[in-house]
C-alpha cells in the first residue's frame, strides 16, 4: 500500500461559468470537494498552496512552496501534469496552470527539494532535503508506464463525482467517459482499465 498526499497549487477560484456567484465562493466550494474526494480516495492529506488561480506560473515562491512539501512528505514517487502544451491529447489546448504546476512540481524535485543550499531557510525550518525517486508525468504525449486501475474504477469515479460544480455532464455520462478513457488506454496491455503515465526514474527505490 501507498501512502497518497495531494498537493494543490491554485485555490480554484476562476473555474466556474455561474455569474451569479463569487471567487471567494466558488474556492470555498472547490476546496471541500477536494477535501470530499480525498477521503473517497483515502488520501493520507490533502494540502493547500492558494495561489490565484488560472494564473499560476512556475515562480520560484511555487518551487520553494512544493520543495517543501517534497521534504516533509518525502515521497518515493511525485505524480504531476505535463510542462508543456501537448496538443495532440484529449486535454486540447491544456489549462495554463497544469503546465505551470508541472514546470515548478519538476524543479521542485531537482534540484531544490535534493540540495540543502537551495533555499537555505527550508534547512532552517526543519526541512531536510529529500530524493525523490521517480516522477510519474500526466498527459505526456509519449506515455511508458501503464498502471493497472482496473479494481480501483468505482472508487476513482466517486472521488470525481465530489467534484459536482465542475461537472457540465450527468453522473452517468462522467462515469462513461471514465470507462471508456481508460479501457482505450488499456488496449493491448493485457489490463482492462489503465492510467498511463511518462515515468522518468530518478534513483531506484530501496
């Protein structure tokens, strides 16, 4: 078993197409629907960074703010999204702040959270450095890991349905959208539902 942490970088604020409601609203909601799914998923936490969103760049307050988590977390495994635009997937264009999660989650890994002289007040707070030992990407055009989900696809589908105000289809549609996305990338792979990644190994877990 795996412990889970989800580390999110932006508030949610931006993403809803009601005019009738707020910013300030629209995050309060968005973040307890993280907090619904996680507990869905069994997440070990759930951590938030509240930074703006939809304007997220790959500062280096972000990489120092994810260098962080890294080194209190220490995971052997860091899942993120894709640095760049991949326009050829279903994700289309791809939002901003998933390439810029992605940039910073990556520099995060090396070299800040390894370094003890990268941003010497980490040390200073009690956060050692940490290596981490494989990144697992989203979204890459060019996937090389395929993960087996096949036992897990009731629990992932409920964990999105907490996610009900970004939800423009019905329960039913989501849920086969979800079948049907991760059987096509189980095809030929001898799994009958899958998630793929680009997997880039750092060092090799003990």
């Amino acid at each position: 078993n795996w412990d889970v942490t989800y580390v999110l970088c932006t508030n949610g604020s931006k993403g809803s197409g009601d005019e009738n409601i707020t910013s300030e609203e629209i995050a309060a909601i968005r973040r307890n629907e993280q907090i619904e799914a996680g507990r869905v998923l069994g997440l070990k936490d759930v951590v938030f960074l509240d930074y703006e969103d939809s304007i997220l760049e790959p500062s280096l307050s972000l990489r120092k703010d994810i260098a962080r988590q890294i080194r209190k977390y220490r995971p052997d495994v860091l899942i993120t999204t894709y640095p760049a635009r991949n326009l050829n997937s279903h994700y289309g264009l791809g939002h901003p702040d998933h390439i810029a999660a992605g940039e910073a989650a990556m520099a995060a890994v090396f070299p800040t959270a390894r370094d003890h002289l990268s941003f010497p007040e980490l040390l200073k707070d009690g956060y050692e450095p940490h290596k981490v030992s494989e990144v697992w990407i989203i979204g890459a055009p060019d996937p090389d890991l395929w993960v087996d989900v096949s036992d897990h696809m009731e629990t992932s589908i409920n964990a999105l349905l907490q996610h009900s105000s970004q939800m423009s289809r019905s329960d039913e549609e989501t849920k086969e959208m979800m079948y049907s996305g991760r059987r096509e990338r189980a095809e030929g792979k001898g799994m009958i539902y899958a998630e793929t990644f680009k997997r880039v190994i750092i060092e090799k877990i003990n």
